[in-house]
C-alpha cells in the first residue's frame, strides 16, 4: 500500500539568543527534572518538536563544553517562558541539576523543525517512549485546542517513570500505558495494542520518539496501513546550526540516501524515510 505524501512543513520562528533567569528546577521522579525559564521573545515561541541549545553553566567538578540540544516541554508567550523535561545523564544535564531559581544561563532557539500537524487532522496517534514523551508532550495541547483527538501509546520502565500527567498537560486524551516491568512493552504486545487501534480508529497521522524498536515497528505499520508518520530524532550535536555537520542521519529521498542534518532538516522527519539507527545525544 502507499503512503500518504506528507503535508507541506511547518514555518519557523526566528532564532533568539540570550540570557534566562532559571525560575524553577525540580524534580519529577527518580529519574527526570522539570527546568522552567523565564525567556525573552523570540525564545518563547516554539512549534513542537523544535529544540533549544542550552549552555549548561560550568562548576568546579562539572564543566561541560559543548551546549546541549533539548526539545522544549511547553512553551507560554503570555507567561515569557520555556520549559524542559530531562533525564539526569551525563556531564551537560548534571550541570543543568544544579541550576536553582534566580541563576542564569544561556540559551539559543527555537531551532530545527518541528511536527507537522495540519487542520484537517480529526485523530492523531502517538508513541512515545523515554525522553521521547518529553519531545512530543507539546504536540497534546497544540493539537487538543485544535479539536484533535489523541491517541497516546506511552514505554517506560516502570509505571514510576511514566510522567503521564506531565504528558497530557492536562487535557482529554486516551493514554495507553505498557512497561518493562511487567512485560507490556515487548514489540509483540505494542503491535497487537497498535493494530487494535488502527483497526478501530485509524488516525490520520502517527508520531514517535526515542524508540528504534518502535520506529521499526511503526515503519512498518505504516505502510501497511497507509498511515503517514513522523519521527523526532535525538541525535549528538556540537553547533545545533548546521555547520559541524555531527549530527547527520541517513534519510530515504527519491529513492536514494541523502546525509541531512538532524539540527537543520530534522530533528523532525518523515517516519518513512528514516534509515537506520540513530545515537541519543
């Protein structure tokens, strides 16, 4: 079966660079924290799936050099604010930990392209698992506000990480939760559960982040469903502007393998023409 042609992208903001007061840091859970700064037009408006170039602040026994790429949580023009969901993982987010209301860091974006999400859509299906549920956590209210019904297939390790509520943002959706723990997140299960739905209500689009099992698994039931996808890729970057070219990914183009870079052309592309496996950065 073929797949439906993507929709047109969506158009950017400008970019922004500049200092943001820290406003609050906290933690989640066990394993994520929730970053909310205080941002400065351009900087508070972002389309989901976007991301922002942190400068995580050096201490004396941490001092990162490189700034760390991060989908934004939430964006609030009204509010000037941006926020973040992360995982305390390496050198870049322990700096970020460290982080208390009144400090201030540097911060570059919105950059990259975001998540399709055109008007006519009446059901979209998402998958989520990890860090992932963090970079498409903006897509709920973006689309519920628009009359969109969601779907939410939601991985985690254990019903501990799971930060359903810090997914729906509050509004209507249908979430289905599976995990490690108890075996639900096996590929076997997530499709039985996957084609229930496409089989029920099939959605007019399917979205997806920090899986490459998942990503494989709805390549696939995408083309056999005739579903059109899109997948947000988490990649290492240096530059976050498209000039050191670390970050670039094969991606299918007319039948052939072009090297584009996941800052610039992604980290949004479509699911279909996504080879291989990707680095989390």
């Amino acid at each position: 079966m073929t797949v439906a042609q993507p929709p047109a992208a969506p158009t950017g903001f400008p970019v922004g660079n500049a200092p943001c007061v820290v406003r609050a840091n906290r933690a989640v859970n066990d394993r994520y924290r929730h970053l909310v700064l205080e941002a400065p037009p351009p900087l508070c408006r972002a389309t989901p799936g976007q991301f922002f170039h942190l400068l995580c602040p050096p201490f004396v026994d941490n001092e990162p050099y490189l700034r760390r790429p991060m989908s934004v949580y939430r964006v609030a023009p009204e509010e000037q604010a941006i926020e973040f969901l992360y995982n305390v993982v390496g050198a870049g987010t322990r700096s970020l930990a460290r982080l208390v209301a009144g400090d201030t860091m540097s911060v570059m974006g919105p950059l990259g392209t975001g998540f399709t999400i055109e008007p006519a859509y009446r059901h979209i299906l998402m998958v989520a698992r990890g860090v992932g549920l963090a970079t498409m956590a903006p897509v709920v209210p973006w689309a519920c506000r628009r009359g969109i019904r969601v779907t939410a297939i939601l991985s985690a390790r254990s019903p501990q990480d799971l930060m359903e509520r810090e997914f729906a943002q509050r509004e209507d959706i249908r979430v289905h939760p599976v995990f490690d723990q108890d075996g639900t997140s096996a590929v076997g299960r997530v499709e039985a559960l996957l084609r229930g739905i496409l089989d029920a209500d099939r959605p007019d689009a399917m979205f997806t982040c920090g899986s490459n099992r998942l990503m494989t698994l709805l390549q696939r039931l995408g083309t056999e469903y005739g579903v059109y996808g899109e997948i947000a890729l988490e990649q290492q970057m240096a530059c976050g502007l498209g000039v050191c070219l670390c970050c670039v990914r094969p991606i299918r183009v007319g039948g052939e393998i072009e090297h584009q870079r996941v800052c610039c052309e992604g980290p949004v592309f479509d699911l279909q023409q996504v080879a291989g496996t990707w680095r989390h950065g």
